[in-house]
C-alpha cells in the first residue's frame, strides 16, 4: 500500500496541547508531518476537513482557560486589599503601596515581605507578611503595632524586627469575632522591638492556631498570663529579655505540644512549677537570668527528650532531682550561679551524651563525683568557685573530647593528674588556680604557669607529699568561654526564623 504525505499546520491543535500541560511557554508553533494510508478521495477529503476544522474549537476552550488563570492571579478580596494597603501605609515610607502595585499578591511582580496563597474561593489571599530584614520593608520611626493585620483572614505568620523602636506602642489584640475569628494566625513573632511595651493580653488565647510565639527582646512587662496556656497547638514560646514579673503560671504544663520554652531574661519569682514535667516532648528549657527560688522539681526528670537546659542566674537551692539520670538526652547543662550548697550528684555521670556542663559559682561542696569519668563526650567542664574538696578524678584525664577545663577557686588537693599531652592539648582553655593543695608531677611542672598551679610534688613521707614552689607563679582566674554554648543556641534560632 503506497502512503500518501499530508503536511498540516497544527498550530492550533497545539494550543490546546499547552493548555494541558504545565510548561506552556516552552511550546513552539511548528510544522508535523502524518501519513496516513491512501483512500478513497471523497474519504481523504472528509478526514482532511475533519482535522483542519477541530483545532478552532479546541483553541477557544484553552483560550478561556488562560484567561481565567490570570484573572485569579490579578484578584484579590476588595476589603482584604484595602486593610493591607492600611498596614503598609501606616508601617513603612519604603514605597507608595497604592501606586506601586496595586495587586501585591500579582506573582509577576509581588512586594517584598509579602506571600500570598490562592484560596478556595479563587482569589488570592494574604499568608504571610515580614517586616524590619532585608529585603523586607523597613518600618517607620512611627510605626506602632497595626491591629489591622488581625482582619486578614488567611494570615499565618507575622514577623516585625526592629520595627517599633522610638514610638511606644502596645501588643494589642482585638476579640474574637463569629463574623471572622482569628483562626488561621500559626506564628507571631515580634523581636527586638524597643519600643513596644506593656503587658502580654489576655486575648492572645484567641490565637488558637498559634504553633510560634516569639516575644522576645522587647519591653514587656507584668505577669504571664494564664491564658497562654490554652495555646495547646503551641510548638515554641519564647519571651525572653523582657520584663516580666511575678511567677511562672503551672498551667504551662498544659502546652503539652511544646518544644522549645525560653523565659530567660525576666525578673520572674517563685519556684519553677511541676506543671512543667508534663512537657514530655520538650527540647529545649530556658529559664536562666530570672530570680526563680526553690528547688528543681522532681517532675522534670520526665523530660526524656530534653537536650538543652539552662537555669543558671537565678536563686535556686536545694538537691537535684532523684531521677536527674533519666535525662539521657540532655547534652547541655548550665546551672551557674546559684546558691545550691550541696554536695554535686554522681548521677550526672549518668548522663552519656552531655557535652556541657556549667556548675560554677554555686557553693557546692564534697568530691568530684568519679563518675564525671563517663562522660566521654564532655567538651566543657565549669566548677570553678566552689567548696569542692579532695583529689581530682584521674578519670578526667580520659575525656578525649575536652576542650574547657575550670576547676579553680576551690579547695582541691594532691596530685594534678593530667599529662602533659592532655595539658598541652587545652592550652589555655584549663584553670586550676586558687587551689592551694594542688602541685605537679616535676615533668609537668613547665605547665603550671599556665593552669595557675604555683608548686611540683615532692617525695611523699609519713605525712604526706610535700611540695617545692615554682620558680615562677602566674595564677589566673579565667571563665571558660561560651563559644560552644552560643553554637548551640544558633539551632534554637532557626525556630526563632521558622517560627
């Protein structure tokens, strides 16, 4: 059978070829040749009809489609429109909003600090709205907190930073109406604000859907609310380097989703509630630089997940918890300054994957538990200026990962019994000054200008060893540094970002 050629133009058949399919700009009109077997005249000039009339209706639908598609991108609801022209206007002077572009949430050419998601009505809606970083707008030397941001319906993350710094402004929140509740809001984050000031509202329980709360770095003052505790879809509350007062409400063990609680840098009293053990899925617990009192409740040692905790700078005395071995997630622990006055727990040699742990400052007395010779991935160890008595540990010298060492200031006695390769391996990042009844071996004795031990070991007699000066004595007092710590609070912060 012989074949007969057709070339057609399917330019428009091809046009609804790309309404179908997603990359519809990479397409090109182009020519295609069909062969098709030989008929009858009457019969090839009926399929030749056939196929130069089809595509025209085709081309008609897609053209419509199209159409539609753009027309959803250009709409936005008129009274949502209006009420973010207000917020814009009234925080920042980086542009006139209005005439700039008069359909932010056009995805051609949409305002920075802005994103927009398509509803189910086939409009585009307001999702998220950033201000005070770079790219997203600045704010006004007047701006105060727009309560308008509250009317978007479909908002769900509200980020100001360095916004209201000169005019004082409040967090205000309106009630909640049955026209439109405030449902959908899932972040709200204002940090280092300086000028917003007052108290957290109560009707903050009106954000039902809150999963980020960030209050962080402002000036707000007076109690936590209770209320906050009915933010049962909270992930993340931080309100730290604040003023608030008064004390830590129990009911904060009904945030039963919470991960991440950070109150530190307050002026909060009383005792750390029990509530807070019921937080079974917490990470990270910060309650450090307040005047918290009391002791550490014995409900925390429920806190299997917890990595990071910190409560140091505050009043807390009294004994740890029984169960503090049960903690076997916990990588950081920062206790200094407090006026503890008891003797260190050997059940922190219990917890295997710790990496930090800061107990300086806080009046502790007895031996160094041989069991911190466990803790083989201990980077920092801080118990300096305490009422530590005996020998160190010869445990110690094991700790490969160690890199900060401060024993000093206290009243330990006998032989140093580092190395010199473990002594070389710190450096300067080992203090054992201030304990009088400490000396070196003679072979190490060239360290001990470094670590501030003033004397070598002598020959031991029936009273003990004794021990000879050093030519040269240059006792130090140094803190170990907290670069590591400040690392580990960079993770917390992509929470600040993503939540």
């Amino acid at each position: 059978m012989t074949s007969l050629s057709l070339s057609l133009s399917l330019s428009h058949t091809r046009t609804r070829i790309q309404a179908q399919r997603p990359n519809v700009s990479s397409l090109k009109k182009e020519k295609i040749k069909i062969k098709i077997p030989m008929f009858p005249p009457s019969l090839t000039f009926l399929l030749s009809a056939i196929l130069l009339l089809l595509p025209s209706s085709l081309s008609t639908h897609a053209k419509h489609h199209t159409q539609n598609v753009k027309s959803m991108n250009m709409n936005m609801d008129p009274l949502e429109l209006d009420t973010l022209f207000h917020i814009m206007e009234s925080m920042s002077s980086d542009r006139k909003w209005r005439l700039s572009n008069p359909s932010p949430c056009n995805p051609g050419s949409s305002w920075p600090g802005i994103e927009c998601k398509p509803g189910n009505d086939n409009l585009l809606h307001v999702s998220r709205l950033d201000f005070g970083t770079p790219p997203n707008p600045s704010c006004k030397k007047t701006a105060t907190f727009p309560t308008q941001i509250f009317n978007l319906p479909y908002l769900q993350s509200i980020f100001f930073f360095n916004c209201f710094i000169l005019t004082k402004t409040s967090l205000s929140i309106p009630p909640q109406t049955t026209h439109r509740p405030i449902t959908s809001l899932q972040q709200l984050s204002l940090r280092s604000n300086h000028a917003l000031v007052g108290p957290i509202p109560p009707q903050i329980s009106t954000l039902k859907s809150l999963q980020i709360l960030t209050l962080s770095q402002n000036r707000l003052h007076g109690e936590i609310p209770v209320e906050i505790s009915s933010l049962t879809s909270l992930i993340h509350l931080d309100l730290s380097y604040n003023f608030l007062t008064g004390s830590i409400p129990n009911q904060i063990g009904n945030l039963r989703s919470l991960v991440g609680l950070d109150l530190s840098y307050n002026s909060l009293i009383g005792p750390i509630p029990a509530g807070i053990g019921q937080l079974v899925l917490l990470q990270k617990l910060d309650l450090s630089s307040n005047s918290l009192t009391g002791g550490i409740p014995d409900s925390l040692e429920s806190l299997s997940l917890l990595v990071f905790i910190a409560l140091n700078n505050n009043r807390l005395m009294g004994k740890f918890p029984k169960g503090l071995g049960k903690l076997q997630s916990l990588q950081y622990f920062i206790m200094d300054e407090n006026p503890m006055f008891t003797p260190l727990p050997a059940g922190f040699g219990r917890l295997v994957k710790l990496q930090e742990l800061r107990l300086a400052n806080s009046g502790y007395s007895g031996v160094i538990p041989s069991s911190f010779s466990q803790l083989l991935n201990l980077t920092t160890l801080s118990l300096q200026n305490n009422r530590l008595t005996g020998e160190i540990p010869v445990g110690l010298r094991n700790l490969s990962h160690i890199y900060h060492l401060n024993l000093s200031r206290n009243l330990l006695v006998g032989v140093v019994p580092f190395d010199v390769g473990f002594l070389k391996r710190l450096g300067m990042n080992v203090d054992l000054s201030g304990n009088p009844g400490l000396c070196l071996n003679g072979s190490e004795g060239f360290e001990g200008a470094k670590m501030g031990i003033s004397s070598i070991c002598g020959n031991s007699n029936k009273t003990g060893f004794f021990v000879h000066p050093l030519k040269r004595s240059s006792a130090r007092s140094g803190v170990c540094s907290l670069g590591n710590l400040v690392g580990v609070l960079g993770v917390w912060g992509l929470y600040q970002r993503l939540y």
